[in-house]
C-alpha cells in the first residue's frame, strides 16, 4: 500500500504552486532549447538515423514507421482514459487491486478498438506520412527514429535540471509533511550529474543495440518505457537519498516501478511537463514512508 500511496500523494503535491511553477518552468524551458538546437542539429541527426536504418532489411520497415506511431497512438489512449477516469472518481485509487484492474481493463479496451481498426489506422497513417515531403519509406522511419532520440535528449535534460533543484522544494515539504523526522541532508548537484550521465551515455549503448525492436509492434512501447526508465532510476532515489542524508533498503521492482509511472507521462503532450515531479515527489514520500516504519520498529 506504500507504492500506491506514494503516487496518490505526489499527485497532491503537483498541485502545490511552487512545485507547478517549476516543472512548467523546467519543461517549456527545455523544450525551447532542443527545439533550436533540433534546427541546428537535426542534418546530422538525420545522416545518423540514415545510417541506422538502412542496416535492416527493406520490408522490416517499410511500414515502421506506421506502426511505431500506431503503439504511441495506442498507449496514449490508455494512459489519457485512465487519468480521466482517477480524477473523476479518485476515492477508487485507495483500493490498489480496483486500481490495477481498472488500468488493466483500459488497456484491453483500447487494444481491442485499435486491433479492430487497425488496417483502417495504418492505412491513414501511412497516408499521412506521405504528406510529408519524404523522399522514401526509410527517411520517414529515419525522422521518426532522429525525432525519437531528441525528445530523449529532452527528457534527460528536464528530469537532470529538476532533481539538481529540487533540494529546496523537498526539504520545504519535509518540514511541512514530516516534521517529526529529523534529516542531515549531504545533497551533491555533482554526484546526481554524474549519475543521469552515466546512465544517459548507457542508454545510448543499449539504443544503439536495439534499434531494431523500436519497429516490433508492441515490443517497441517495453523497450522505449524501459531505456528511459532505466535513465532517471538511479538518479531519482540518489536525490532522495542524498537530502534525507540517508540509504534505506527498497526493493527493486519498486524502484523500476516508480521510473516507470514517471517516464508514462513522458507520451502525454503538456502532462509530460510534471513527469519529473511526479517521480521524485512519489520516491520522496515512499521512503519517508519507510523511514517512519523503521523508526517506529526501533
């Protein structure tokens, strides 16, 4: 119940004004700037992606292109119906099984609609990629891959700069929501740098290495939420670690399940601004969570 808790509770806090006003802040700042520097970079980009692609096999993505957009279409539609569906009726996120299934049912509802539909889905896709001036299937795939690799560009450079000022923020609802629990906080800007880098620079590896399955209908949404998962883990509860000035025990599939709801907004236009937020704010209150249960053993 303290995984669940953890994430009703960080959606409280994004409603607290200062915590708001820096993730807008931090999203639409980042945005601009790989926007511009997309202008400037993206030849190269492009001559990259060129390269990648044209190493697989024609008929591999000839309709990759459609069908990497049909997954995001799709996950998109689960991920919007299951946010309205909690705001509307929030008293249900208490019950973790109702909780699960409800996600769950939201899934196979929009999975079936989108397997129903899907020659009729595809079909329009590709019709609208060749609205685009493309000048063959595989530059369409090779944007969509270059488009891909820069929003995560973006993703890494919004979560580093809000968890690299998030000391003040975490600190300020230690006070106001634990007061009670006395921290000594060893916060160090490099250490985080240095960890979301390192993990970055292993992210890239890992793409390198299986590109190809980003095409793989289904498979390509594990392999996306994944990587980018696997970039902000660490750095999310070395945050927390670091303020409270103290390691606790977590069990890893929590640690992977927190990176996962967190990089889930990431499809979501404008919603992805709170991302960071939210995977910091619903680590921070799991292990002060457990720092209360290990007090009161003692």
């Amino acid at each position: 119940m303290e995984f669940l808790y953890s994430i009703i509770e960080s959606f409280k806090d994004l409603t607290k004004k200062e915590i708001s006003r820096l993730s807008l802040i931090n999203g639409i700042f980042w945005a601009v700037v790989w926007m511009v520097l997309g202008m400037f970079l993206w030849d190269y980009m492009i001559n990259f992606t060129n390269f990648m692609i044209n190493l697989l096999p024609f008929k591999f993505v000839q309709n990759a292109g459609a069908e990497f957009i049909f997954m995001i279409l799709w996950l998109q539609a689960v991920l919007i119906s299951i946010g309205v569906f909690f705001t509307l009726f929030n008293n249900f996120l208490s019950k973790k099984i109702f909780s699960i299934v409800v996600a769950f049912l939201f899934a196979i509802f929009w999975l079936v609609i989108f397997m129903y539909y899907k020659e009729e889905i595809l079909g329009y896709l590709e019709k609208l990629i060749k609205i685009f001036p493309f000048e063959s299937i595989e530059e369409a795939v090779s944007t969509v891959l270059a488009v891909f690799i820069f929003y995560s560009f973006y993703i890494v450079s919004m979560y580093l700069s809000f968890l690299l000022l998030s000391e003040k923020v975490i600190l300020k609802l230690i006070e106001e929501e634990y007061p009670f629990i006395e921290i000594s906080s060893n916060f160090s800007k490099i250490k985080i740098l240095y960890i979301l880098l390192r993990d970055f620079v292993l992210f890239l590896i890992a793409l390198v290495i299986l590109y190809p399955l980003l095409f793989v209908p289904f498979l390509n949404i594990f392999i996306i939420v994944g990587l980018w998962a696997f970039i902000i883990k660490n750095a999310l509860f070395e945050t927390v670690f670091s303020i409270i000035g103290e390691k606790i025990t977590i069990n890893n599939k929590f640690i992977w399940g927190f990176s996962i709801i967190s990089v889930f907004l990431n499809f979501i236009p404008l919603v992805n601004l709170f991302a960071p937020a939210l995977g910091l704010l619903s680590v921070y209150h799991y292990i002060m969570e457990k720092k209360i249960d290990l007090l009161e053993k003692e």
